[in-house]
C-alpha cells in the first residue's frame, strides 16, 4: 500500500459524458501526478501540482483539467469523453517539488471505460 | 518520448539474480536514474535512484557506468513475484517520470 488513494476504483460511461477522478496523496506530500496509460500510449504524464499550484504539463488534453484542493487533495476532471479516452488513470504523490523527492508513491489506479 | 533505451522482455529462472540494462546516453550532468516497476496493471513502484555511485537498498542494487551513459538493475535472487514490466528513468528529482516501453521480466519457476 503507497499511502495514495484513488477514487472510483472503476467507471464506465459514455461517449460525451463528463467525468471526476480524484486522489488523496500521501500524508504530508505536497506534489501530486497526474498518469495516463492506454494500451497503445504506454504511461504518458498528464499534470503536476505542488501545493495547490500547477507546476508541470504533459501531454493532456484541453478537454481535461485538473485542480489540487487546499486540503492537498486533486480531482482530473475528463469531459466531452471519447473512446480514446479509456485508460488507466494513475496518480502519484511526492514530498516536494525538488531534490527532496526521489520517489513517487502511485496509488492504484482508476479505470475508465468510455463505451 | 522516453531518453532511455531497454530491451522489450528478459526471462530469468527463480532464485538466479536478474540483470536488467538501460541505456541513457543523453542523461546531463544533473539527472538521475530512476528505476520503477509496475506489476500487472497496478500502480508502478520505485525501486531505487542513483546519480554517478553505485546504489543498494533492500529491492534490488544499481549499477551505473563511470561515464553514467547506462545502468544494471541487479535482483540478486528473483521470485514469482517480481514478474513486472521494470521501467528505467533519467531526469530531475520533483519532476514528472518519462515512462518508456520497459522490459518485460517473466521470472520463472
């Protein structure tokens, strides 16, 4: 167990719907990542956010976005969803922004299924 | 696109010391290596990091070239459960991992 939680679990919706995803980091760490991975993508970064604020994009889409909350808590919202869109979705968590954070903790993921 | 270059699969018999390569002949001078797992559709996990000194750690030892152009995982004594799709990373600390294809290790009995 990383420490880093993920809700739902599992999520099934249709093409066009708008979806919530959301990640409490590990107690105490401050830098929270966003991950897509899809059969045909690998594991491909989306977002950082290092204490409320957005620190780094990847390759994520304009109809998605992401926030991390006062309580260090993040939600990546997917909206206007597509086929394309089911993946994997991972979060991480880290201490910091700089060389104190070595690790990423990954918590265990969010399965989309846009049908 | 990932900086790092690892053979697709790799096969190791239980027990025996798994040897995984990496190349990242275009790591800087400040960038470390990183090596994660990810074990069948869960979450990656990391393994261990290193810059220029050889690393160990409870999980697995790091070799790093003098001229830090490649790296060895070394799993001194696989099990079953170490069958993963093992990832090797350069870049800075605090900053977002650039997951390549890995290599694939099926450790078995």
């Amino acid at each position: 167990d990383s420490g880093v939680t993920q809700t739902p679990k599992h999520l099934i919706t249709a093409t066009g719907q708008r979806v919530t995803l959301r990640c409490s980091p590990r107690s105490g760490d401050l830098s929270v990542y966003w991950y897509q991975q899809s059969l045909d993508q690998g594991l491909q970064f989306l977002i950082q956010y290092y204490n409320g604020e957005e620190r780094a994009k990847g390759n994520i889409l304009e109809r998605f976005s992401a926030q991390q909350f006062p309580d260090l808590h993040s939600e990546l919202n997917l909206s206007s969803l597509e086929l394309g869109d089911s993946a994997l979705y991972f979060c991480a968590s880290s201490v910091g922004s700089d060389y104190s954070s070595y690790e990423q903790y990954f918590g265990p993921g969010t399965r989309l299924t846009v049908t | 696109d990932a900086k790092t270059t690892q053979p697709p699969s790799m096969d190791c018999a239980e027990g025996r010391a798994a040897n995984l390569p990496c190349n990242h002949s275009t790591i800087s001078g400040n960038e470390y290596v990183y090596w994660y797992r990810q074990i069948h559709s869960q979450g990656p996990q990391y393994i261990i990091h290193g810059l220029k000194n050889n690393e160990t750690n409870e999980m697995a030892s790091l070799i790093i070239t003098e001229d830090r152009k490649s790296s060895t995982l070394i799993l001194p004594h696989a099990t079953l459960r170490d069958t993963a799709v093992y990832y090797c990373i350069d870049g800075n600390a605090g900053n977002m991992l650039t997951f390549g294809g890995g290599t694939r290790l099926m450790v078995k009995p």
